[in-house]
C-alpha cells in the first residue's frame, strides 16, 4: 500500500495497546496539547479519531487499544508502512492558564493524552501532579515519560502489582487532602471520568474530561459525536473533546458508546477471518 503518510516507528507498550509515530509535518507543526487527529487508512477504510499524544519534530505520536477491525488493523502496521488519510489537528486545544497546582489523571490508554497536556501546563508555569492508574502493573503506559513530565507522579493499580492499591480516585483524593488543587484533567473510560470527577465537585475544583464519542467527519458536519454539557448537546469534535466534567452527561455518553458494539463485532470478526485465510493461502504456497 502507498499512502502520504510514513509511519516512522510502530510497537506495543502493554497488552492491546500500541504507539505510533507519523510522519505528518502538517500536524505536527500546528498541534496543541488536548487536540486531535483521524485517521483512515486506506481508501476503504473507516476514519477514527486519535488524540495527538506527543510531537517531534515533523512528527507525532498516538496511542490506542486494539478494541475494532481498524485499531486492529492499524496494530498490525509497522514503521514504513503508510496511512492514507491523516486530518488535522482537530479539536479545541485544553485550556491553558497558570492554575497553581494541577493534577492530571489517567486511566489505562487514556494516559497516553496526558504528557503534551503535563509539558504544556509546565511551560505555563504550573505544578504537575501526575496520577496514572491500571488494572494491573502490566497495563501501566508512560511512567517515564510522565515522571519526566511531572513534578510528582503517583501510580495506581486496581489489583496492587504496582503503586497504591486502589484506584485513582483514591489517589486523587489523598493529594486534595493534603494540599491545595487548582485545576483537575480526568482522562481514561466514560466510567472512570464519571466516578473520578465526583472527587473534585464538593470542592468546587475546575475539571477537565476528555470525551471520546462516536465520531465520523471531525468537522461538526455529521453531529455523530454529539454529548450532553450543561444541558446542551455539543459536538465533542468541534466544541470539544475536553468539556467542563461536572457539566456532561456520562450516562447518555456512556449509552452512545454502546450504540454500535455489534456491527464492530462483526466487522472485527469478518477482519479476523480475511487475515486467518491469507495467511492459510500463504502457508499453502
């Protein structure tokens, strides 16, 4: 396949999840932290959206867990291969100000938007309490990365392997008790957000969610990523993807996301079958 877009390096960082960096000055040179980028592979292919994780250069890096037929799809890619269609950045960049103390929280893959957003408060003149949490030691992503990143960086796993024994919810309220908390960024599953954002609300602490609707054209033109904020619907590409979390509606995203599960489990399997059978056909030849 020839594409526009090189892809420079390719690999996975824990289980299901994988990183890639893309040659892609367009983006890189212009992205944010907090923005975006979709993808489509080749010109059959679906376009997903990815959040820019990292820049260097004429180069950025996304993060993703093989979950459909295409995140599957683009795993199995590999530095010098190509991607077709790569657009952007999209999306309102986070919102940058010198808050005071800030504490940025991740759950499982969503740690990956984290280190841009970490740098860039830094540079703004901000204290960056990192927070990453996992079910288990296995899944933790960018420790070194966030360590660099932050002043301070705690680790969570749900089962103990790694860090506190807990979740990062506990963490989050460890930190809020000890000192004061200007601005919160919750990043991770719609539950995760959902739960983890009910910590800073009696405390009235500004928090950031990034949400990660269905989403199609990136442009507000298909309102596919449409959201509940504030009693107001808001398209997560265009007035997003981070909202106000104690504004979103978690429950109708949560329920929006389930929307199409059966049609990616069957575009999965139909994916898995084609690569089964070429990979037969090769073994026979």
């Amino acid at each position: 396949m020839t594409g526009l877009y090189s892809i420079e390096k390719a690999g996975q960082l824990a289980d299901k999840v994988y990183h890639m960096w893309v040659k892609a000055p367009h983006v890189a040179h212009h992205a944010q932290a907090g923005q975006f980028v979709i993808f489509r592979i080749d010109e059959k292919g679906e376009r997903i959206p990815l959040t820019i994780s990292a820049v260097d250069g004429d180069s950025f890096r996304v993060i993703f867990m093989t979950i459909g037929k295409t995140t599957t799809h683009l795993a199995a890619l590999r530095a010098g291969d190509h991607i077709q269609d790569v657009v952007g950045p999209l999306g309102k960049p986070s919102e940058m100000h010198r808050f005071g103390t800030c504490v940025l929280v991740g759950g499982g893959v969503g740690t990956a938007s984290l280190p841009i957003i970490a740098r860039s408060l830094k540079n703004t003149g901000n204290r960056v309490i990192g927070i990453v949490g996992a079910r288990n030691a296995g899944l933790l992503i960018l420790e070194d990365e966030m360590t660099k990143a932050c002043d301070e960086l705690l680790i969570s796993t749900d089962d103990g392997t790694k860090g506190f024994h807990g979740f990062a919810a506990d963490l989050l309220k460890q930190v809020m008790a000890r000192e004061r908390v200007d601005a919160v960024w919750i990043i991770g599953p719609a539950m995760m957000m959902k739960v983890t954002c009910e910590v800073t609300r009696p405390a009235g602490i500004k928090t950031f969610v990034s949400l990660n609707p269905v989403m199609v054209d990136g442009t507000g033109m298909c309102g596919s990523c449409r959201v509940i904020v504030d009693g107001e619907t808001k398209f997560a590409c265009v007035d997003g993807p981070e909202f106000d979390a104690h504004k979103v509606d978690f429950n109708m995203l949560m329920g929006r996301l389930r929307t199409y599960q059966p049609e990616e489990k069957d575009s999965l399997e139909r994916y898995n079958a084609h690569i089964c059978a070429c990979k037969g056909g090769d073994h026979h030849a």
